[in-house]
C-alpha cells in the first residue's frame, strides 16, 4: 500500500484521501538513514547493502511503528544496534521513541514531520556511535 496512513482516535487508521508514498516507505527510510549517517560520517564508507570488504561496524535497524496521528504529532519507535564489523557480536542495542509536531494541515505538513523524526534518530545514532567507532580506514 502506498497511502499515507494516519492513526485516528479509537486505534483506527485511515489513508489520506490524496496522499501516496513515491516509494515503498521502508525504502525511503533506509535511503534517509543511508544518506544522514553518510553526511554525519563522512570518512567512512556508509551502504545499505552488503560491504564489499570487512566493514568496521554494521548497524542494524529496525523501526517498530512510524506514523502521524490525529493528535497533530508523528511518533517514530525504532530499535538498533551496532554490530562489530568483524563478527556476529552485537554490542549495546537501543530502543528509541521519538514525536515530531505535524506543524501544518495536510501531507506536506506530515512529510515533513516524519523527515525530521527519521533525522532524529540518525543524530542520536551517530551520537552514540561516534565514541565506539574505529579511526577510519585508508582508501584504497
């Protein structure tokens, strides 16, 4: 489906009347994350598919419920957690719950909301990994 959903009271959820994803929403979240860790990352190599070469860390994530609701907000729940690049070792997971204000009417309003919250949360992956991640490997 490629509705723009929104919670209603009572546990309901309702498709906009004329709004529509361009692409599948968990691509676009993975493309949004993939981009904002390779901003905030900048010397390192950043990919949402498989590394061609031994990576240094993987983080894997996963976003539970990311939705706007009639309340005028868009709460994000996601968990993730950094692996060590040299094995299946899992280091410190995190669970994060994150709202963003819908600050005005219609699908533009809730787009951007929903753009801000997945920035959120790259900020605090990258603020919690800064300190765990290796000197950044040479080009070769």
């Amino acid at each position: 489906m490629s509705d723009i959903l929104v919670r209603q009271p009572a546990n309901v959820v309702v498709p906009s009347p004329a709004g529509r994803w361009g692409e599948r929403l968990s691509v676009g979240i993975t493309r949004a994350l993939t981009l904002g860790l390779t901003r905030r990352l900048p010397s390192f190599v950043v990919t949402a598919t498989a590394p061609t070469g031994p990576p240094a860390r993987r983080v894997l994530a996963e976003i539970e419920s990311f939705e706007p609701r009639a309340d005028g907000i868009v709460g994000l729940l996601a968990r993730w957690r950094p692996l060590d690049g040299t094995g299946p070792d899992t280091l410190a997971g995190v669970r994060i719950s994150l709202v963003e204000a819908i600050t005005g009417p219609g699908n533009a309003a809730i787009v951007a909301a929903m753009s801000r919250a997945i920035e959120t949360f790259t900020e605090r992956v990258v603020a919690a990994l800064r300190p765990a991640v290796p000197a950044a490997r040479a080009s070769r």
